[in-house]
C-alpha cells in the first residue's frame, strides 16, 4: 500500500464526511477536528487512526511504519458506517417515523375516546 492508496482513502472517507453529514473542512483531520464528535466512537477512532496515517504517508520513513492492516480496517469501517447514508434513505426514513408517529397518537387518541366512552356508559 502506497502513499497515494492511503491519501485517497482518507480523501474519500473526508468526501463521505462532507456529502453525508455536511461537515466542511480541508482535509480529513479538519473535518474530524470540526464534526467528529457526530460519529460514534469507533467509527470516530478508525477516522482519526486513517487521517494520522495519511499525515504519517507523507514522510517517506514514516510510511514504513504505517500498519497496512489497521488501515484497511480503519477505511472499511468508516465505509460500512458512511456508506449507506444517502439523502433518498434519509428522506425515506424521516417520512417512514412521521407516519409510525401520526399512526400511533392516533391509536391513542382513539382508544382513549372508547375508554371514555365506556366510563361514561356510552357504549
């Protein structure tokens, strides 16, 4: 794994960061200094782990020492959890809780009005 390969994982994961979850920044450890504390704990330390890799690939004694491994983990991590958000799946989930939440008030509302009912001997 090249120096290139670890600047353009962390260029995506920093792209995903910006196109999900709207996070500006000039580089993944902006981003991550600006709204890494919106992702979860794990997904927030392969980040970090990633950008201090991408900073450690650019000096060429330092790139020697990078774990390729942890890198990868890293980078599939934060894919697994960025991957999927896109703004049809987010749309489509806030209208699928809307109508979850309008259903159940009107659940309630009435089988409170039938109790009532019943109390007041109207059924």
């Amino acid at each position: 794994m090249g120096a290139t390969t670890i600047q353009q994982m962390a260029d995506r994961v920093a792209g995903l960061l910006e196109e999900r979850l709207q996070i500006r920044g000039a580089g993944l450890t902006e981003k991550l200094a600006r709204g890494g504390r919106r992702l979860p704990r794990k997904v927030r330390q392969a980040a970090q782990d990633l950008a201090q890799a991408s900073q450690m690939s650019h000096n060429p004694k330092l790139l020697i020492q990078i774990d390729e491994g942890k890198v990868a983990e890293a980078y599939d991590r934060c894919l697994r959890y960025l991957g999927p958000l896109g703004a049809k799946g987010r749309r489509w989930f806030i209208l699928q809780s809307m109508v979850a939440q309008i259903a159940f008030g009107l659940i309630v509302v009435i089988g409170g009005a039938l109790l009532f009912a019943k109390w007041r001997g109207l059924i």
